[in-house]
C-alpha cells in the first residue's frame, strides 16, 4: 500500500500534463500570419476571408485591419 500512494502524485501528474497539452492549437494554425512583404500579406488575404494587409511591427498581415477574425 505504501508504493501505491508514492506512485499517486506521479500519476495524478502525468493525467494533468496530458490534458493541458497543446497539440490541437498547433495542428489548427497551418497558416502563416505574419509576411515580409505586404504584397504577400495581400495575396493571402482571400484565406482569411479579407482584402487587404496591415503592418504589425516589421510583418505585414492579411486584412486591411487587424480587427479582422484571422
């Protein structure tokens, strides 16, 4: 009985790693959001949904504004 209760926190962790993994999130981003160029943000812009780009920092988006759904 002592080994089963030492073996607990372990398990217990184990459980709680596996349900905190982050896999689905980077099988859903496929896509690239941020370009060199804001002709390449504009020619992607149609995946999005959108027309146009915007600058975010030294990248370029698709979507003429950031508050666009991408």
């Amino acid at each position: 009985m002592k080994h089963f209760i030492s073996f607990l926190p372990f398990f217990f962790m184990s459980i709680l790693s596996l349900s905190c993994s982050n896999k689905p999130a980077e099988k859903e981003m496929k896509m690239p959001m941020l370009f060199d160029t804001k002709e390449q943000a504009e020619k992607e812009a149609y995946k999005f949904d959108c027309e146009g780009a915007h600058q975010m920092g030294d990248k370029w988006m698709p979507c003429s504004k950031h508050e666009h759904n991408h």
